[in-house]
C-alpha cells in the first residue's frame, strides 16, 4: 500500500472511538505477469499482477475477507501465516489439510477475525511451490488508542526477503519430483521484489528512502523457500521489539537473522550521515548441501543524498556463522509484562518427541530408482486427495486419515550420531489427536541422516513457546532443568538446530485439524510433515464453526 492510502487507511480506522473493529475487504485475483530479472524473461503467478502481492492492513480484532478468483491454470491456496484462526479452521489455507484446492476459473472467499494477535505476518500460497512468487506482508496493528510498547516510530516500511529462479518454479517442482533428487537452487535472493545487482547482469535492486533524524519500524519478512537469510545495514544498528507478531524485549544488534515463514521487526534510526549505504541479504547455511549463496544488495538512502554518491558498505557474515545465529536467537525473549503476559504452560498433558529424519525410499518411476524423502517418527507424511483432512474429521469420513500418529520414534538411535543402516521411511496420513485445552510439549529432535541441517518448523492454528534449545540429543533428565518456562519467545515458526533440538509448548484451545511441517519447501514436497486433531471442547464457543457454502471440491 502507498504511504499516502496508508494514512487513509489508519485514519479511517481510527476515526470514531466507538468503533472498536472493522471487517476489511480485499480482492486478490491470481493471474500470470511477464517480468525481466537477471536479464532473463518469464511468466510467474502474482496476486493482482504484484510482485510481491499486496499488503493486508487491519487492527486487532478486525474481520477480513478476502475472495480470491483463480485465472491460472494451476490449483492454488492461500494460507494466511501465523493467523490463529480461531475456530474457523476452514480459512487457514493449506491444501488438502483444511482445503481443497480453488481450481482453475474458482473462487472461495476466506473469513477470518484477527483475535488477539498484533503485528506483522504474511500470507502465501500453500501448495506445490507457488509460494515462491505468490506471497505478501500481513500488517496488524494494535487496537484503537492502544499504543505499541516501544518508542512510536516515525514511519513504517515493510521489507519481504524472497528468492527467484530464472526457469519456471513448477517444472523446477516437477523435474525433481522426476529425478528424485534435490531440486535446482534458487538463482538469487530478492528484497520487496528486487533481485539487485549479480555478476554478469546490472539488475535494478530496492532502495530504501529515509530522511535524517527519523525512527522507522522495519517489519521484515523472510519469504524465501528455502534459505534461511541475513538481513545487515551498513552503519547501523537495529532494535529488535517483535518476532512472529509477539513483542519481545528489545535488544540492540547489527545482524538480523530469520528462517523461512518468520518475521522480525526492528527499530532503525537514521543517526548517520546523509548517503547511501548498503543492505546485504545472504544466506547461511552450516551444513554440506547446495544452497544459493548469492548476496542480494540492496540500499538505503538519505534524503538529500547527492547524485552519485559513494556507498558505505559492510561486512557480511560467513555463510556459516553458528555462534551469530545462536546469539540472535537466545536473544529473543518474551515481553512478558502485565499487559502482555507470557502464558507458558507449566504442566504437560501430551509429551511428544519428534525425530526429523531424511531418508531415501524406492522410486519405480525416478531415474535413480530411488527418491530422497523425510520423516517425523519414521513417517513420510502423505496428503489426501479425496477430501481434505478437516472435511474427513468434520464430516468423520472414514478412510482418509488414521490418528494413531506416533509421540516418539519407532526406534531410538543415536539421532546427533551414527545413524541407523536402514534410511527407508513408512508412507502414511497419520494425524495425532489431542483433547481440547490439553498442554503440549514436543521436542523436534534434528538428525544426522544422509545430510544434518537446520528445519525452521511451522504450526498452523497457534503460537509455542520456545522453552528450550541445545545441541546434541536431547537429555530427558538435565535438559528440562534449564527450560525458561519465564518469559521464552513465542512463535510460530522455530528453526531446529544443525544437530541439536528445540523444545516448544502449547495449549491446544483451538479445534480443528492444524498441520505442522518444515518450513523448506523442498522437505515439505519430500514429506516432513504431519497434522494435529484437536477436539471441540464444551459448547459452540469451543468448538469449529461449519463449513462455508463455498468450499471447494476435490
């Protein structure tokens, strides 16, 4: 949205002190849109022909309906990242979990009410890799006259990290799919769109225009697939106040860190001379796998800023900076004040432990003969496609899902260590049922299978809270002992450790049927995924709203 339909837009919204929420319209319309970057030419699916798409604007407690129309020839879906979607499961946007998918010349219409949730998130498409290009910003901001806990910034930007392959996404998809094989890495990383400069092609990149003496919120989005990023402007420093739409203790830092699906905001204030500096974008990466390292620059820009001035540049950090993600991330705790309190559950009804392998599986049709898979619990996650997961619960259509989910592993091993002989996984759609208001723990134990590497994990329906992390296998005995059951960070998306685990809690006060999966979408095509039933509890305000009229078919 421009600044100036911004200022519109939240004077509107505040206009009347009566009005306490508001029900936002939006239109998306999913068609094809010609672009050139990298000096190479190609069609892609947009949102309104926006590349990123556009952004949702609402307040706390607000409705939004959003109808989308299908013009592609492809199935599309779109989930709406980190909405807890309170009772209205139908809305959340995963194919074949609480969907089918909108089908060419389809529309459906997604209602939803934003309850109890600040901040910022994203939406995205949520089924075969359209995600790549098919995603936008969500802006959320607090109630009328409730002002945000940190110093109220002058201006707000929005800056969506992405990347970008040259070929079609699909039949990158498709040719993988095929080989069995990883598929091809992406060709560079994108900020709010632009490729920026690479060797061999003088691409435009984002500027970022400031004025001196000003403090911006940066709402800051990593919508990559699959490369968790780095986000650095030279010669400042950054205040990180939220995470995930959750507000944290603010502290100071240079280098923002975030994995795919996670969102950051930070305070920038413009305190250095007037000039150009340098924003870098680059990936990390501390495992022994094919990655884009490509460096995607970017530029921030005084006002008054002469012609052709000199950039001031930074370093960047390794491509495998450990000990700098570990810092960022520990650093991260919950506000936790009187007006925005940390809900931690402090007894566990459910205790899980999730092992997160990659495997490798026959493939009669693969030109290997085999296909890399992953797993949770030995489980290479299959999605229906009769009927969606949360239409067999809701209707009990029996023959779609069992909900005997394992909570741990088949076989215990030595997960950080020597790995067991046999990598071959069990296909299966298998959901693990919890009771209404139950208490969660689960520990996403990461592997050393074929290759370790960091698994940023999402859950659809709620936000966790991260009690814990480490590296290692996880002690059953000594590590419970340090959970921060105080004022841990709460989320929705966790990066798992390279060989470590994280062990995060929840309250399951939402029914419906909730996916949690990798948020790589290569892992996700391969499996490493799973969902959750969540009974209704007692009365209409606890249990799923109906199915709407315009559900899509399979």
């Amino acid at each position: 949205m421009e600044p100036r339909l911004l200022a519109i837009f939240l004077v509107a919204l505040s206009f009347s002190p009566f009005v306490q929420s508001l029900v936002r319209h939006y239109k998306f319309s999913v068609v094809l849109k010609n672009t050139t970057k990298l000096c190479s030419t190609k069609s892609f699916v947009s949102i309104n022909g926006q590349f990123p798409g556009p952004t949702l604007y609402a307040r706390e407690d607000d409705t939004v309906i959003i109808r989308v129309t299908n013009h592609v020839k492809y199935n599309i879906t779109i989930h709406w990242h980190g909405i807890k979607q309170l009772r209205s499961g139908w809305s959340d946007g995963p194919a074949y979990v609480t969907q089918c998918p909108i089908q060419p010349g389809q529309n459906f219409v997604y209602n939803f009410t934003i309850t109890g949730q600040r901040g910022t998130l994203l939406w995205h498409a949520h089924i075969t890799w359209l995600r790549a290009t098919v995603y936008g910003a969500i802006v959320i901001l607090p109630k009328t006259g409730i002002a945000y806990p940190f110093p109220i910034p002058d201006k707000e930007k929005i800056i969506i990290l992405g990347e970008w392959w040259k070929s079609d996404v699909e039949a990158v998809l498709n040719q993988a799919e095929k080989s069995g094989l990883p598929p091809n890495i992406s060709d560079a990383h994108t900020v709010n769109g632009h490729t920026g400069p690479v060797p061999g092609c003088t691409s435009q990149g984002y500027t970022l225009h400031v004025e001196s003496g000003k403090t911006y919120l940066l709402r800051i989005i990593n919508a990559a697939l699959n490369d968790e990023l780095f986000f650095k402007i030279a010669g400042h420093k950054l205040t990180v106040v939220e995470a995930d739409a959750s507000y944290v203790k603010p502290f100071e830092t240079d280098t923002i860190f975030m994995s795919p699906g996670q969102t950051t905001n930070v305070l920038l204030t413009t305190n250095q001379r007037v000039g150009k500096y340098l924003i870098a974008v680059t990936p990390f990466m501390d495992a022994p796998i094919g990655f884009d390292n490509v460096t995607s620059i970017a530029i921030l820009r005084y006002k008054a800023t002469s012609p052709y001035p000199k950039t001031t540049l930074t370093t960047i950090p390794a491509l495998n900076a450990t000990p700098l993600t570990s810092h960022f991330i520990d650093s991260l705790r919950s506000l936790n004040s009187k007006k925005y309190p940390a809900r931690v559950p402090l007894t566990v009804d459910h205790s899980l432990f999730f092992a997160i392998t990659v495997g490798l599986n026959p493939c009669d049709s693969c030109l290997t003969g085999t296909k890399l898979v992953s797993a949770i619990n030995n489980i290479t996650f299959l999605l229906p496609t009769v009927s969606s997961l949360l239409e067999a619960h809701y209707y009990n259509i029996k023959g779609v899902f069992a909900d005997d989910f394992p909570a741990y592993p088949p076989t215990v091993f030595n997960y950080t260590g020597t790995q067991p002989a046999n990598i071959r996984t069990d296909n299966g759609t298998k959901l693990y049922r919890l009771n209404f208001n139950s208490s969660v723990q689960i520990i996403l134990q990461g592997t050393a299978m074929i290759a370790p590497e960091n698994h940023p994990f999402h859950l659809h329906g709620y936000n966790f809270f991260v009690v814990g992390q480490g590296l290692g296998n996880f002690d059953p005995e000594k590590d419970p002992l340090s959970f921060n059951l105080v004022d841990p960070v709460e989320r929705n998306t966790i990066g798992i450790p390279n060989g470590g685990w994280a062990a995060i809690r929840f309250k399951a006060n939402n029914p419906g049927v909730w996916f949690l999966h990798c948020h790589l979408e290569v892992h996700t095509t391969w499996g490493l995924k799973m969902a959750f039933i969540v009974d209704n509890g007692n009365g209409p305000h606890e249990s799923l709203l109906p199915p709407p009229n315009d559900l899509p078919k399979c």
